[in-house]
C-alpha cells in the first residue's frame, strides 16, 4: 500500500461520518499491522534480536515473540 493511501485513511478516519471513520480505521489497523509484521521481519534477517524489536515497539520481548517468533519466518535463536 503506498503511503498516500495510507495518508487518505488517515484523515478519513476522522470524517464526520463515524461509519465511513471506523471503515477508514479498521483498515489503517490492518495496514499497520501488515507493516509492523515487515518490519519485524526485515528487523530479524538484519540480525537485530528480540529484545531490540520489542523496544522499538514499546512492548516486551516475550510480546513481541509470541506474536512474531512462531510464525517460522524468522530466526528464532537470540
């Protein structure tokens, strides 16, 4: 998804129509979420470990892990 897209969902989500806002929301949520889980990914095959990815996102490094670790996709040694 291109970052303009990404921009109009964003101020839809605060249209005055909370239908067309919580449309607008629901799919930032599963943007951001395809994003994150990129991140993640390209985090690990550059070598950063857990416990840095977790602080970036401001969770726990066994958060992060639980959620990212089991998906066989990423190196799960630290």
């Amino acid at each position: 998804m291109e970052a303009g897209h990404i921009a109009a969902l964003a101020r839809a989500a605060d249209a005055a129509d909370p239908i067309r806002s919580l449309t607008a929301i629901a799919e930032l949520r599963r943007e951001t979420a395809r994003l994150e889980a990129v991140a993640v990914r390209r985090a690990r095959t550059q070598g950063n470990i857990w416990t840095e990815i977790a602080a970036a996102l401001g969770i726990s490094k066994q958060a992060v892990h639980k959620k990212y670790g089991g998906r066989g996709l990423f190196r799960t040694h630290e």
